[in-house]
C-alpha cells in the first residue's frame, strides 16, 4: 500500500497552505469585497 500513495507527499505541502487559516481569509477578503455598482442616475449639479 505504500506504494500507492507515495505523491501524497508532494501535494501535502499545497493541501497545508490551502488549508492554512491565513490563505483562507486572504481568498475569502477577495470574493467577498464591496460590489461597486457605477450609479450613473444620480449627478449632481455644482453650481457657481
């Protein structure tokens, strides 16, 4: 059997950072960052 999974050892190194608590929430601040919608309806007028 060891002979079966022996690249568990070379992927345990990128299964350890993409678990890593800091690697998920450096993923999850960029998907879940402000949606900016342009709203184009409201300008407003400087007057002099």
């Amino acid at each position: 059997m060891e002979h079966k999974i022996y690249w568990i050892k070379y992927l345990s190194p990128l299964i350890g950072m993409l678990f890593c608590p800091i690697t998920i929430l450096f993923l999850w601040s960029i998907w879940s960052g402000p949606i900016v919608i342009p709203d184009t309806d409201h300008v407003e007028e400087v007057s002099p």
